[in-house]
C-alpha cells in the first residue's frame, strides 16, 4: 500500500438499517466525496398514529450536498428503495441500480412527479463507475428479487465492501449465479473493510434454494380443488414466476389482486423478469367467467396488512372475488416479527369460511425460503472478502452481535470488528480505524404529503386523541366589554356521547361560565390566552376528578 498524506481518511455511518430491520442507507466516505448506499423506508408501529412511512434523516447529507456523488442502490426491496422519492424532493442526485431495481425506482418517481428531475444511471454486475476519486464496481448476489448487487468501493486507501442482501443460491430460479469468483478476486486484492447483513445470523446452517418451493407450490396447486389464493410479498419475484409455472402445469388462470402486486408484475414482465404466458393474466371483474378450479388469485398482504388484499378477503370486503368452502389459500412467506397476532386474525376468518388454508412455519408448509444469508453462508462471505476490518450491518442488535462472533470464528481479529449503531461514524486512515464520533440520524415521519413536519408534539397529540379524546368548549364575547353573548357550548367527540351525558355537559358548562365570570372580575383586562387557560384548567380538574379521563380541551373564544 503506497503512503498517504495525513488528510487521507475513509468514513463509514450508517443513516438507517443498525439495530433494525428496515429503511436502510449508509454512508461511504473517501475524503471529499460520500456515495450514499440504499435509501429504504419501513412501515410504523401502532405507536405512530397516522403516519404512513419511517425513512432515515438525511440532515448530514443536506449539510454535505456539494461532496454527495450519487446513490448507489443494491436491489429493489422497499426497505432499500421506498424512500428514494422523499429523500430525493430533499437532495436530487443521480442514482445508479440495475434494470429491474430502477424500473421500479422510476415508477415511484413518476408518482411523485420527479422522474424529469431524476437522473437515472443503469448498471449491472459488470459496471464501473468513477464517483468523485472513488471507483466503484460491482458483484452479483442472489436474493428474493433478481438483479442483486453487492459492491466494492476502491479507494487510494484500500477498498470498501457492502454485500447488500445476499444468500448463495447455488440453484437460483432465474439463473443468475452469484458472482462466487469475483468476490474471491475482490478479497484476494485485499478488502479494507466489509460490511455485511446480519439478518439471518442467529439461524445454523445455509438458507435453502428458493428452488425448492416451486415444487411445493405445483404439488398444492394439483391438489387442490377449488380457487387458489396465494399471498406472498409482491417484490418476490422468483416465487411469482414459480405460481405462473405451477398456474401454466394446472391449466389455470391467473388474477392478480393489490396495487403493489399489478405495479411489480407490469413492471417485471415489460423488463424480460417475469414470463406470463399468453392469456394466462385477467382481470378479477371477469372471476365469474371461469370455473373455481381453473383460477388462481396471485395477492398481498401475506403480512396480515388489514387494507391489504388478502385482509380484504377474509373479511369478505373485496370486491367481484370471494372466498368460498373448499378454495385453498396458501400463505407463502413467514410472519415478519410483530405482525403474527395480524397474520392469524386472518387465518381464523378464513378458517371461517371454510376455506383450506396453508399457513405457518416455513419449515413446515415447505411454502416459503428465506432470502437473507445463514451463518454458513456469512461466514463463506467473510472467508471469501477477508477483510482487515468487519462491520455487521443489517440487523437487530442480537444479529449483530452473533454476526461478531462468527466474523472472530473465521479468524477476524476481535480489535477490528464495530458494532455500530445508526449515526455512528468509522474512520479509517492509514494505520488505524476509529469510532469515536457520531453525525446527525434518527427517523423522519413520512405523513400523506408531509415529509418530516410531523414529530413528538403531533404525535402526542393524537395518542391523546385516540386514548381519551377531545372537548370543544365555544365561547362568544362582545368586543366592547368581553361580557358573555352565548355559550359556553360544550362539543365531545371521542370523550362521552353527548346524549347520554347531558348532566355532565350541562355540570362542564356552569363550571365554563363560573371560571369566565371569575376571570373577568379579577382581570378586567383578560386576553384570550387568560380565557383558554381559565378554561382548560377549571374543564380539565373537573372532567378528570369526575372521569378519570384526560381528554384534549380545545377552548374557541369568538369575539362579536
């Protein structure tokens, strides 16, 4: 390695995706010039009342834009590709992904009337790119979505490895083979640091090929009777290729039901991913044309989603499809953690229905194979990258950890392996890696239009409002004198039904009028502030000692 002057210095952070699943970017900086890594998104928890979308904040890159080179992307999953729209309203930069990854980057953009503005680059597994001082290339990885990249940032200093998500899938539907000797190469050239995803690390053994259910799928399709509904995640691509197989072998058609679903498909099979035969796709207002053992419904919502389309049809509320006695359902994925009390308020409504469902453990329905590496296979990819310096990525903070201890079992030196958390910074100069500062990160609230403009404050706000409510408490005022010219009214809603509390409205209202009153004849010259904190105060005892309730009080002074 050639010497370097002491300004020389690679920084790594991660904005999103440590110590989580989901909205993953990071940050790879070579002096001047920072490449940006993935831009995902995640879905709230029922704590977040109203919002939509998590994508990571970007305050450090808006600081820096002048040295932001662009944005590389690994592959097409939402948690790395779902906040490329926000994120570029708030920073345009060019962004580089393979064929299918942009294909459906670009859908997002032209939804939010961004792709004229966007520049969009393609790659793929041959690429190379010179970003600032920065070469970059690229090695294919199998995955759940073709077109997976992982990527390798060559810098005067050394070279910096991300994996993206990865498996080896020595059988892969599609045929693309992971690129097992050029990451052999890269790691025979030497690789300074390697982050890697930890999201399967606390399982033994290797991940089974996603080969493997395609026959499960075709046994269960000849089998069956009636309808098939199959609900997987739509970004799925080989497992839609493997139902429009067993659809072609059994002689069925194919519906596809879920916005994100049609979006994937269209998007798939204009860009050579998916082969639909001919005839096989049509429209669910024509399900009655055909007979049930002729159909196969192809929807979301295999995470208990309730607006999604399976949800929709347990409870019976999809339109021109039903779920009938004797129709199979086939669950094809695994309960993301958290949402099985979800998943299995939707079984039991199909149960209901008597329809024959497939659900449960991977293991056990044979219907669904992980897409992330295993401990096996991370530490094939740690052998075959050996790398000066290791940082787990991709995971809840237990992966990490276990991450750790097999990157030590393949003869990592324990000193330099970080476990890091979003926002702390690794920089690497010649002779030593650190970790001793942080850059601005955390969660941006993505809300209808608003990115950002929702935080703490609103949120409190709506957990009080869905908890206990709110009371509307309307005074009018003359202007000359602030005597009272009508009112106090009270409104509820979401507190007490009005009818049925009229002692307690009527009880709220001479309180209101007696705490005004009061007011006026210690304060002559009281201001509306005087009024609603009067009110919120005197309401507010009352309603608590009466109810043990602590709605949002909300006084409206009119002045006439």
């Amino acid at each position: 390695m050639s010497v370097h002057s002491g300004q020389d210095r690679i920084s790594i952070a991660a904005l999103g995706g440590v110590n989580e699943i989901g909205k993953n970017m990071y940050v790879i900086q070579y002096n001047e010039d920072i490449i940006v890594v993935d831009s995902g998104s995640k879905f709230p928890d029922e704590s977040l009342l109203g919002i939509d979308l998590i994508i990571p904040d970007i305050t450090y890159l808006l600081e820096n834009q002048d040295k932001v080179r662009g944005l590389v992307v690994t592959h097409g999953h939402e948690d790395h590709i779902g906040g490329v729209p926000y994120i570029i309203k708030q920073l345009n930069m060019p962004i580089y992904a393979t064929s299918l990854t942009l294909g459906l980057i670009r859908g997002k953009l032209q939804e939010h009337g961004l792709l004229q503005r966007t520049k969009l680059k393609q790659i793929d597994s041959n690429s190379e790119l010179t970003l600032g001082s920065v070469a970059v290339r690229f090695f294919r990885t199998n995955h759940s979505i073709p077109d997976c990249l992982g990527i390798a940032f060559e810098t005067p200093l050394g070279t910096v490895v991300h994996t993206g998500d990865f498996k080896f899938d020595l059988t892969p539907v599609n045929e693309q083979y992971a690129d097992i000797h050029k990451m052999a190469e890269i790691g025979k050239n030497g690789v300074l640091a390697l982050l890697s995803e930890s999201t399967n690390a606390e399982r033994p053994g290797f991940t089974p090929s996603e080969r493997l259910v395609g026959g499960h799928i075709e046994e269960a399709f000849q089998k069956a009777r009636g309808k098939i509904f199959l609900s997987t995640f739509a970004s799925n691509v080989h497992r839609i290729q493997q139902v429009i197989d067993a659809a072609a072998k059994t002689n069925r058609r194919l519906i596809l039901l879920g916005k994100s679903m049609v979006n994937v498909v269209g998007i798939a099979s204009s860009l050579g991913y998916l082969r639909v035969p001919d005839g096989m796709l049509v429209e669910p207002i024509d399900c009655a044309k055909y007979p049930p053992h002729r159909l196969v419904i192809l929807c979301t919502g295999s995470q208990g989603e309730p607006m999604a389309a399976l949800a929709r049809l347990a409870n019976g509320s999809q339109r021109n499809i039903q779920v009938e006695p004797g129709d199979t359902v086939i669950l094809a994925s695994s309960p993301i953690p958290g949402n099985e009390r979800n998943v299995g308020r939707i079984v039991d409504l199909l149960f209901e229905k008597k329809a024959h469902v497939i659900y449960g453990s991977s293991t056990v329905t044979g219907m669904h194979v992980s897409g992330h590496a295993s401990q096996e296979e991370l530490k094939l990819m740690l052998t075959l990258m050996k790398p000066k310096f290791f940082i787990p990525i991709h995971g809840e903070y237990r992966m990490l950890q276990l991450h750790r201890q097999l990157a030590e079992a393949v003869g990592v030196d324990p000193a330099n392996i970080f476990i890091v958390k979003n926002g702390d910074v690794i920089d690497i100069d010649a002779s030593e890696a650190r970790q001793e500062r942080k850059i601005p990160n955390g969660n941006t609230l993505v809300d209808g239009l608003g990115i950002g403009d929702v935080g703490q404050i609103v949120l409190r706000d709506r957990k009080v409002l869905s908890e206990d409510g709110i009371l509307i408490i309307v005074v009018s005022v003359a202007k000359s004198d602030n005597s009272v010219l009508s009112g106090p009214d009270i409104i509820s809603r979401g507190f007490v039904y009005v009818r049925e509390s009229e002692g307690l409205i009527e009880e709220m209202q001479r309180i209101a009028r007696t705490s005004i009153t009061q007011l006026q004849g210690a304060k002559a010259n009281a201001d509306w502030n005087d009024y609603k904190q009067t009110l919120r105060e005197a309401i507010g005892k009352f309603v608590y000692t009466y109810t043990k309730r602590r709605p949002m009080i909300l006084p409206i002074i009119i002045q006439l």
